[in-house]
C-alpha cells in the first residue's frame, strides 16, 4: 500500500524532459531518432582504450574535489591556445560530471531569492529549473528569428535592480545561432557598471561552421572576469554518455561554486578524467577538425532534405538542423513530432516547449550527429511527407 502523503512539488510546471520524451517515443515505435542530440557512431577508439587501461590499471577511486590535475592541465592549455585566456588548473577550472551539473552549480552558486536570471528563449531546457530552485525568476528575452539574433534593445529593457545574472548559449540550442562580436560588445557596454553575472553555456564550442569562429566568452577579459563558462567532453569526443564536462571562472567564483559542486556530486568520474587528459595530449588536433567533420554532416543533410517540403537555411553552429514545417502542415509542433515519429518513422524535437511564450511558428529541430547512412534514410523519409 502506497504511504499517504502530501508535499508541495518544488518544479509544478516541470514534466519529463522533452528529449526523454521524444528518444522513447522513438523507440517505441521505431523511429530513426534524430530528436535527442547524441551521435550513432562511438567516440575515437584511442580514447575508449584509454578508459579500458585506467580502470584496468586501477584508476578507480574518488578524484580530486577540481577533478584529475591532468585533465585540468590540458583544460587549461586548449583555452590559452584557442582563446588566449589564462586559466589556472589549481583556481580556475573544475571537472564535474556532464555541463548539466556546472550550469547547475553556477546558478545555484550565484542566484538568491528573488533575483532576476535574464535567458533567451528558445532556451535550453535545464536554465529556468535551477534558477527556480534557487529562489530566482527567470526573465524571457526572445530571440529574433529567422536568424534568431538578440535584440539588445530588449535586453537593456528586462534588465532590472534585480538582474543578477545572464545566461548565453553560443553556439546556441536548438536553433544552431551564434554569437558575434558585435553582441559580446553590446554585452559588455551592458554589464560593466554593475554586479550582473555571466553564465556562458559553449558546449558546442567547437561545432561552428562556414569558416566563422566561436566567440567564446573567454576571448573577452572583461567578461570573463565576471563569468562562469561551461563546456562538455560528450559534444567534443561523441561521448555524451560519459557525462564529463567542466566549469572556468574567476577565483572568487569558483571558491563558492566547488562549495557547491562538492555536495552536488563532490566529483566526476575518475578514470573518464584520465583518459580524456590522455587524448587530449595525444589528439590535440581533433577539436581542431570537429567543424568540418560536422559541417559534412550538416551539408549532406540539408541536400538531403532539400527536395522536401521543409524550408530551413543551414544551421551556424551546433549539430541541430532546424526546419520549418509550415508548407506542410498546421499542427502544433508537438502534434507534428508526434505524427512525424509514429507515422513516417523519424523523431524530431518540437521548438515551442523551449519558450516561455511560444511565438505562432511552425519549426522543428533534427540531430544531425548521425552516420551519413543514418541522415540519408531520415531524409529520403521525409522527403515524402
Ligand atoms: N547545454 C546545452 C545547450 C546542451 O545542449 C547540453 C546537452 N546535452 C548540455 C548543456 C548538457 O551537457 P552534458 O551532457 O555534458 O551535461
Ligand atoms: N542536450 C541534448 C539535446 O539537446 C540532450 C541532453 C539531454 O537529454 N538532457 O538534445
């Protein structure tokens, strides 16, 4: 017999995540899963042996609190050569386990109640959870489509006393949108007479495409002394089910994020950690060719889906393709997944469920991380609807 209690739940409005959601629907029904973004092919073999000889060579106890001194290390070397900023492994940089956890940690490190947490809509599913749950509100600033751009005028407009925080995400998820210059200026001029920080989500750092470059938050001094900035192993090396990411930010910061990080998961995963320190040293050139590899995938794609009905302009950045359904069909964009993974056999993610309100739009974001075989029989799919 179930115990007869009763308490307030602390996320009312939260569900299942849609990308759950939407791979067991896949599943269900057989569906090629181009919703939850995960790739179909394995990480570099050199890597999985990594792991093989650590937990072999008996690598299998708690890491330090920061994470394997090593992977710091190679942390620390890959931002001063990409971004010329100066990361100490001691002070600056903690290995946690999946960026999940370090978006998490730095929203509970920095967000007290009743402050204001500025966030772009669409917006990455796990922002607005943690800043509830830390007492904060999350305050909606829409992007602008069809290129999904900020609208600075708005961002002035929704900054308020209360603002304590901003969260980007470049390259941004779902809608592949990249940051420039330009915005990380406008950015700037914004927050430098006050205490507003900065929370910079560049999981896909290294997924930006057509030549352009990744305006990490980390190229910017001024910023990055205010910021929290949060990467993930799983985009770079195909292994998202290792669920190892890290966190770079000031002293001050990071002080009271390990205080946090410490009780959240205290660390990571210690022989993931060393095998990754490994390929790092090794492999320093496969970040270095992530943009062509998915820009490939990107390509093959988008000509792919070209004779379909679908209307999309090719993604930035990320490994999402967004597309626009609206010559096809009026359903929601709920409605529409549903139909497009029970009926044709092809799982996408709906793009309303990211907003708080859901502009009147018809777009849907597929996962193009896949083995070419995988994106040609998903798009040959949906090139007869
Ligand atoms: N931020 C964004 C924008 C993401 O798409 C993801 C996807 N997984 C994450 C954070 C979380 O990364 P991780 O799996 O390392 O927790
Ligand atoms: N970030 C992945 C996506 O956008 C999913 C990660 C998750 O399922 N939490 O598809």
């Amino acid at each position: 017999m179930d115990y007869d209690y009763s308490f307030d739940s602390k996320l009312p409005r939260v569900g299942t995540t849609i990308f759950t959601l939407m791979s067991r629907m896949a599943a269900d029904y057989g569906a090629i899963n181009l919703s939850q973004g995960f790739p179909d092919f394995d990480g570099p073999a050199p890597l999985k042996e990594a792991l093989c000889h650590y937990v072999r060579t008996g690598h299998n106890q708690y890491s330090p609190l920061a994470g394997v001194l090593k992977l710091r290390e190679q942390i620390a070397f890959k931002v001063k050569h990409l971004y010329e900023h100066q990361a100490c492994p001691e002070k600056n940089i903690t290995v946690v386990p999946g960026a999940t956890e370090a978006l998490f940690c730095a929203i509970q490190t920095s967000v007290q109640r009743g402050d204001e947490v500025i966030i772009f809509d669409p917006a990455y599913d796990s922002y607005q959870p943690a800043i509830e749950l830390s007492g904060g509100t999350a305050v909606h600033v829409p992007l602008q489509p069809p290129d999904f751009h900020i609208d600075w005028q708005r961002v002035r407009d929704a900054i308020t006393s209360k603002t304590r925080m901003i969260i980007i995400n470049t390259p941004h998820n779902p809608t592949g949108s990249l940051w420039h210059v330009s915005d990380m200026q406008q950015l700037n001029e914004l927050v430098c007479n006050t205490n507003i920080i900065l929370l910079s989500d560049e999981v896909y750092e290294h997924l930006v495409f057509d030549g352009q470059q990744h305006e990490s938050l980390l190229r910017y001094p001024e910023l990055a002394a205010r910021a929290f900035v949060v990467s993930s192993f799983g985009k770079t090396y195909h292994v998202t089910g290792w669920k190892t990411g890290y966190c770079i930010a000031p002293d001050k910061l990071m002080r009271e994020f390990r205080k946090i990080h410490q009780f959240v998961s205290f660390v990571g995963v210690t022989p993931i950690q060393y095998a990754l320190a490994d390929y790092m040293e090794k492999c320093p050139r496969h970040y270095l060719e992530l943009p062509d590899f998915y820009q490939e995938k990107r390509d093959y794609f988008c000509q792919k889906l070209a004779p379909s009905r679908f209307k999309f302009s090719p993604s930035a950045g990320t490994y999402f393709q967004m597309a626009d359904y609206s010559d096809i069909s009026h359903q929601s964009d709920m409605e529409f997944v549903t139909h497009l993974t029970q009926q044709l056999g092809v799982a996408a993610i709906p793009i309303s469920v990211f907003y708080k309100t859901p502009p009147d739009s018809r777009l849907i974001r597929f996962c193009f991380c896949k083995e070419d075989s995988t994106l040609e029989q998903a798009a040959e799919r949906l090139c007869r609807i």
